[in-house]
C-alpha cells in the first residue's frame, strides 16, 4: 500500500521522499547550468518525452524530479528576467508543502476548520493594506489576476446592470434589449479584462480601450471622453478597470481620477493591481497607489511581488454586501442551520469549490518577514530596475523605452550596422536576438510589442523580480543581449527573410 501524507502520521512517510527530491532538485539544476537549458524546442520536447517514458517505479520521483529541474526556466537565476515570474521564498514552499500533505479544503468549514478562519484573517490584514476598512470589505483567495479580474467585474454587471435592467442579471441573464453595456480599461490592461467580458456574456468588444501615455499610464482625459461618449450614445458604464502595474511597464493609471470619473457615471471601479500591488508593501513606493483604497474591487498576486509558490491571487472588495450575487448554498456544503451554529464556510466567496489554502504560505510569509521585511524585498528590486534602466540608456547599441516605475523596464537592440534601420527588420533582429538567448541557454529576457500598429514596436524587457540578483549580473545580462544582437545581424546578413508583421491577436 502506498504510504499516505495527510495528518501527523504521514510526516514519517514524506521525510525520505522529501530528502529524494531535494536531492534530485540540485541534480537536475546542475545538469541545466544555466536559467533556462539550452537546444531548440523540439530537442527538449523529445528528452522529455524520452525520459518520461523510461522513468518508473520507486525511482520515478528522483527521475523526474531531475528532468523538471533541469528542463524548468528557473526564476532564481538572475538571467531569468522576462516575466512576473518570481523565485519563490524558501519559507513560503515549505509552507505551501504543508497545505499540500494536510490537502484543506476552503469550501467549508468542515474541511479546513483551521484554515478558514486562517484566510479570513489574513484578508482583513490585506484589506487594511489596500486602506479598505476590513470591518466593512470581504475577499478571497483566487488562482491568479485573471480569477480576480472576471470575479470584479462579474459584482460590477451584476450591480450596475441590474439597474438598467430592473432584474437580477445572475438569474436572468444579460438583458438581450436596452442600453449597450460597456468596460473601460486602457489599451495596456490585461487581455483577462476582455476574456472577462467574453465570459460574462458581454463580448470583448464591449471592452473600449482607453488612450495610453508613452509609459503606458491611461490618460485621464481620454477616459473622461470615453465615459461621455457612453452616455451620449446611451451606452451603460458597467466597469473602469484601472490597472496599478501594467505588465510589459508597471504603469499605475491615475486612480483617484479613475474613481472620480467612474463615481460621476455610476461606474464600478475595479483595480487590478496584480504587479503593482506589491508597492503597498513598501513605504517609499505605496504613495504610487494612492486612490487605491476608493475601487470597488481589487485584484493583487503574490506570486508576483509577493514570491510566493502560484497560485497565490487575491481578490478583495470595499463593501462585502456587494458580493451577493456570488452567494450560493449548497446543502452539503455550507447548510443554513450549520451557519446559524457558528460554522462559517468560504463557499460563497469563490468561482470555486474544492480550493487550496493558498492563505497558509502567504501568511506564514507575512510573519516571518513583516511587511518591512517585504518591503525591503520590493525596494531592492525597484533599485535593481533603475540601476539596469540606467545602464541600458548608457549602453552603445541599447536603447531604453522609458524609466521603470516598479521592477520592470522595455528596452531594444539598435543594429550597429547603419544600413540596417528598416523598423521591420529591427524588430526581427530583437525578436530573434530573444530566441537566440533562450537556445542557447543562456538567459530568459521578455519580448512584447507597444500599443498601436506598424513594424518598429517589438521591444525586449527585463522584469526584476529577484532581489538576490546583483548590478553586475544584470550587467551580464545587458551585455548577452548585446553579443545575441550582433549575432543576430550576422544572421540576418547571411540569411534575408521576409519579416513577420504582427497579427491582431497578438496580445500583452
Ligand atoms: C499577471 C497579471 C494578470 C494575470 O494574473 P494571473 O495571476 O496570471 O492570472 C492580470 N493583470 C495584470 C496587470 C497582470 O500583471
């Protein structure tokens, strides 16, 4: 009989499984040598498939635990910058190993006794860090920002459309007659903003993207012209979703004009501050949030400045009475005289059911480190940013799009060859330079393109999420950039192809 892990007894089963992996997890990564392992995609696709068929047995944990080390792009490497993909804490692995031997679950209180009242505290302590009064404001733990943002602006139809509509939209749908609903979010929101209206049977062009700065912070005026135009053509406001920390630059658009414009149009205010919400961690960068507290709703991830284990999304709102559309009872799960008794389950809170105790690593993470120690954590990657962004600008063949305002910055490769300025083929050399980077094992670093059309958009980014990275790795970092960029032209020069223009789709 294979051993089992849930309760104390399982401990003595665990340890030498344990010792297995973490042996096998050095293995596998000395093996790799680098962030990422290097060949094509079809090389590591076929090892994969070649080591997994011939793993088995009592050695298939070892086994595999090595090939996933070793084919993993591995976020404590400092040459692993592309994404919001943070390493994560050693504390908050170990508690999130915990959660996994112990297996709660937060649909009802009967399942993770414990664990619930875990999760409510822990929301109220982030409530108050968003500066919501946790007396008054509810929240969940969910799978990410994209969780989060579909459960905002799921409260916001079911709240403002039910006024238009006089009835309830969770029970009789989306009102197929009368005012066009419609959300309003920058051209640099999330892609999750428009799967989010997709889904809540509004349709992704009830989406109207609102104008970006250079930086990619939503101009204000714009939107003020966007909600006028709504009102003129006797469209609905449902949403403005605000983003606090674009992903490709950590933009944080202008909240307290945002809540003020929404408030004027009966709007929902949703802000999603998935990357950026980690400033509230840190006194010298939380002032950026300042508005934050007037949203309705609010999406955070500390998987992302947060370095904990995914998933670990959190999804909060001002007032708790407006989740009531979301309640739901389920006789066995959380049955009315259970609740009258003093059993409180989280069911009614979640798009889900069976659902992890994602609250454990992150409140095991904020005692043992404090929102100081965080903070430090946040500081040191925002220094980190600043110092590359500075060294970018300096760079001969680098040029930076624009100052970070969190941990991350866009940057491109400018051919040194001076007949080589046709925008179309820049962008293939920065594409192709990152491709380069990532076969040959050498780093992991972004590629996205800026808002708008035409060739000349591709930039290369670094997104610093590692505090232990130093100024000199990011300078490594820099510098293999510049050898794949001149690797690239060579390339280029031998081998003309035809670019590839973007195509609609091609989402942030
Ligand atoms: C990462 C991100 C999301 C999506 O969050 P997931 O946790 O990946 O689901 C949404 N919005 C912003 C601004 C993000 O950076």
């Amino acid at each position: 009989m294979p051993a089992l892990s849930g309760g104390t007894g399982g401990a003595d089963a665990l340890a030498p499984l344990l010792h297995t992996a973490l042996g096998a997890l050095t293995e596998g990564a000395a093996r790799r040598g680098g962030p990422v392992a290097a060949g094509a995609p079809t090389q590591l696709a076929a090892q994969v498939a070649r080591e997994f068929a011939a793993s088995s047995g009592a050695d298939a944990l070892h086994q595999l635990t090595e090939l996933l080390a070793h084919g993993s792009a591995d976020p404590a490497d400092p040459a692993c910058a592309a994404h919001l993909h943070c390493p994560p804490l050693a504390v908050a692995v170990a508690a999130d190993l915990v959660v996994s031997a112990l297996n709660p679950s937060q649909d009802s209180w009967d399942q993770a006794p414990a664990a619930t009242t875990l999760e409510t505290l822990l929301l109220e302590e982030l409530a108050h860090l968003v500066g919501y009064d946790p007396a008054e404001a509810a929240g969940v733990l969910t799978s990410g920002g994209t969780e989060s943002n579909l459960m905002g602006l799921m409260l916001a139809r079911d709240r403002v459309l039910a006024k238009t509509a006089g009835h309830q939209v969770e029970l009789a749908g989306v009102p197929v007659a009368g005012p066009r609903p419609r959300i309003l979010a920058s051209a640099a929101a999330h892609f999750s903003v428009q799967r989010a209206a997709a889904l809540l049977g509004l349709g992704e062009d009830a989406v109207l993207p609102v104008a970006v700065d250079h930086t990619q912070r939503m101009d204000p005026e714009a939107l003020a012209a966007e909600l006028e135009g709504c009102a003129r053509r006797g469209e609905v406001a449902v949403a403005v979703v605000a983003t606090a920390g674009t992903t490709d630059t950590g933009a944080i658009d202008p909240l307290r004009e945002c809540a003020a414009l929404a408030a004027a149009h009966g709007a929902w205010l949703h802000v999603d501050a998935a990357y950026g919400g980690g400033a509230l961690l840190s006194d010298q960068l939380a002032p950026l949030l300042d508005g934050i507290a007037l949203a309705d709703s609010v999406s955070l991830d500390w998987h992302k400045l947060g370095w904990q284990p995914a998933a670990a999304g959190i999804f909060l709102v001002r007032q708790a009475e407006t989740y009531a559309s979301l309640a739901r009872r389920a006789v066995y799960l959380n049955p009315a005289d259970d609740e009258e008794a003093g059993y409180p389950s989280l069911l009614g809170l979640s798009l889900r059911t069976t659902r992890r105790a994602d609250a454990f690593k992150i409140a095991v993470t904020l005692r043992t480190l404090g929102r100081e120690g965080l903070g430090r954590l946040v500081d040191r990657c925002h220094e980190l940013a600043g110092w590359g962004a500075r060294a970018t600008a300096a760079h001969p063949r680098l040029e930076l799009h624009a100052e970070p305002v969190l941990t991350a910055f866009l940057f491109r490769y400018t051919p040194a060859d001076p007949e080589l300025t046709d925008p179309a083929l820049v962008d293939q050399v920065n594409a192709g330079l990152r491709r380069r980077l990532l076969r040959e094992g050498r780093a992991v670093v972004g590629r996205t393109e800026l808002p708008g059309d035409g060739p000349g958009r591709v930039r290369l980014k670094l997104t610093l999420l590692n505090p232990h990275t130093t100024d000199a790795d990011v300078e490594r970092l820099l510098h293999a950039v510049a050898v794949a960029g001149q690797a690239e032209e060579e390339a280029l020069r031998a081998a003309p192809s035809t670019p590839r223009t973007a195509t609609r789709g091609d989402a942030q």
